[in-house]
C-alpha cells in the first residue's frame, strides 16, 4: 500500500512516499480502506520529535480516518465489509498510522459514518471532536447558562468546542485572529476577542462586566492558564488540552478545578459526535483538502498558524 512514512525525526522533508505492505487483519480488528484522514498537531509533534510518546521509527503518522471496511478479524461483531466507519486511533505497537491506504484497528473504537457526511468531513472530526467533548463535559461539566472562554476559537478543537458548548446552552467568548472572526462568530461565539491587538482580559471584562468566567477552555498553551485567571470567577474551572508550563501560584489560591485533559480514546466518544451530527448541532470546519502526498504541506500548513478547522487529507476519491 501506499503511505507517508516519517524515517528520522525532523522536518516535514521527512515525510516520505513508500510503498509499505498492508497490515493484516488481526482477532477483534478490522482493516480499513482510507478514504480521507486528517492532520492534527500531535502529527507535527509527534513528527519534529516523537521520542516523549514513545515513538520508534519509521512510523506513519495519523490519527484520524474516515473509510470503508475491507476485512474483518476473527471475533468482530459490530462491522461487515463495506461499512463506512470513521474514528480516531494512537499509533500502535506496528507504529501505522491513518497517513496509509490502509489502517488497521480495534472495532470498538470505529462507528458508523453518517451518510450526510462525506469521507472528508468525516476525518475531520474524530480526534478534535472527541477531544473537545471530553474536556467540556465528561471533565469540565459545563452546563446551561455557564459562561466560557474558549481559546483559539478558528483551530480545529476550538471551531468544535463553540458548536458544543453552544448547544449546551452556555454564553460563549472565544479568541481568534481578526481574519477568522466571521467563522467564530458562524460558529456561535457571542463575543469575539482578537487576541493578537486587544488585551484578552480587558476585552473579557468589557462583555462580561463585573461577573466573571465559570470556565476557561485553553488550546492555545504558554501562559493562557496563568492570564486567565484574574477574570475566572473562585471556584471556576480551567479546562487545558495544551498546558506547558506551571503558573498554578493563583489557581490554587482561587480554588480553582484545573483540568489537564489528554484525550482517552473511546467509542462513548465517537458516538456523542455522531449524536450532535444527527441533531444537527455539530457541522465541520473544513480548511483545506490536499492529497496525501502532500502531507508535508499540510503540516507547515498547521504549523504556520491562521486555520480555519481542519486540513485533511484526501487518500482515495469517492
Ligand atoms: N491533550 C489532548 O488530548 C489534545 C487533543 C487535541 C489537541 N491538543 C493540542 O491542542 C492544541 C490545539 O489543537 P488544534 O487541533 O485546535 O490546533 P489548530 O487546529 O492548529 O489550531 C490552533 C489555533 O490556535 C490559535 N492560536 C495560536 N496562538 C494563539 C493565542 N495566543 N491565543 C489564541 N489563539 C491562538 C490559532 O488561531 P488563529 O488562526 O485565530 O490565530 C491556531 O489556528 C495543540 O497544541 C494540540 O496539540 C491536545
């Protein structure tokens, strides 16, 4: 099969085209044709220097997949070749990733892909998706009529999280570039802070006045944790899928629940996703399709900063 394949940790020159033997099926799993999969930043983390994860090389790449099952192990119930599934999935012990013609995976962690999507649309959700469910609710508990802040409201968790928390009825601020406010604001964020001219807290405040955050999504990093703090009510919670450093001198004077959420990868997951898509709740952030070939761009792309949701990868047409 075809597929990326990164040789020596690096930059995304190292991503290279190789025709690799198709994994094979194995009890409890299914193999999976590719039809689109998408870049998340993980990749390029994992890519510049994967040794933190325990990454061995080579490796491919990819956590995300939307496709058709081709084969199925022995002792696989749920799925028959020819569903069209998608899921998110770490790199396993045979280091294949979703930048691949082929994928192989444990059934329980695929579900139906809905009809109303295509391949595309479909991987661009899992990883991102799922992550932002899990930290807004099953570990944030946000619930009707709280008030977020949403960090980097353009990228591919944040365009998610906004839906979400919209439709659970909480008052969302996000932040984004300026080019990106229109999208923000589609998305349902009912303030807008360009974070790269306006003082972030001072611009919170003057939405909010003297009330303060019940919740702080940050997906940015650095030292969102520690300038957030001051317009977190006591008690708040900080939800952080990207925290870096420890500034928690003030949080834990302020009681506040600090969240540091890494996504554990599940089923449960995958269908609250396809619940909201259903409802109509939930609807993609697509940026940009490049072929798989041209995956080193989609990473420079992403690293660069500015997206508008997710850059995917098209493997197969349709
Ligand atoms: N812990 C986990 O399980 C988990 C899961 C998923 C992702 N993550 C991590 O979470 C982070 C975000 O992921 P993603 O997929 O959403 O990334 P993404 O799609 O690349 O989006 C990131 C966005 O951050 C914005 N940004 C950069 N600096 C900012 C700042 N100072 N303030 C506000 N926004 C800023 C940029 O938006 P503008 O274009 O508007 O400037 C950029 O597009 C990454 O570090 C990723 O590795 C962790």
């Amino acid at each position: 099969m075809k597929a990326i394949v990164l040789e020596a940790f690096g930059g995304p020159e190292n991503l290279v085209y190789r025709l690799n033997s198709k994994p094979r099926v194995e009890p409890g799993m299914i193999l999976v044709k590719v039809m689109a999969a998408s870049v998340n930043p993980l990749d390029y983390k994992l890519r510049r220097d994967g040794a933190w994860a325990g990454i061995e090389l080579p490796v491919i790449l990819g956590s995300d997949v939307s496709g058709i099952v081709e084969e199925v192990g022995p002792g696989c119930t749920r799925f028959g070749k020819g569903d069209e599934v998608f899921y998110t999935a770490a790199i396993d012990k045979h280091r294949m990733g979703t930048y691949a013609e082929y994928h192989l995976v444990h059934e329980s962690l695929a579900v139906t892909k809905p009809s109303s999507l295509s391949f595309i649309e479909a991987a661009s959700l899992p990883l991102a998706g799922c992550t932002a469910w899990q930290a807004l609710f099953d570990r944030g508990r946000l619930h009707l009529g709280e008030t977020i802040l949403i960090h980097a409201g353009a990228g591919g968790v944040g365009s998610l999280a906004i839906q979400m928390a919209k439709a659970a009825g909480a008052r969302v601020l996000a932040t984004c570039r300026k080019a990106n406010r229109d999208l923000v604001s589609n998305l349902g964020a009912d303030a807008v802070i360009d974070y790269r001219v306006e003082d972030v807290t001072r611009a919170v405040r003057s939405v909010i006045g003297s009330e303060a955050l019940d919740v702080v999504f940050d997906t940015v990093g650095g030292t969102t944790i520690a300038n957030s703090l001051s317009i977190l009510k006591p008690g708040g919670r900080i939800l952080s899928i990207a925290a870096s450093d420890s500034v928690l001198g003030t949080a834990y004077r302020k009681n506040i629940d600090l969240h540091l959420i890494y996504l554990c990868r599940s089923r449960q997951l995958m269908e609250h996703l396809t619940t909201l898509l259903a409802n109509g709740t939930l609807h993609p952030v697509i940026d940009s399709v490049l072929p798989l070939d041209r995956v080193g761009e989609a990473h420079k792309r992403l690293e660069a900063g500015g997206v508008r949701g997710k850059v995917v990868l098209e493997v197969a047409k349709s």
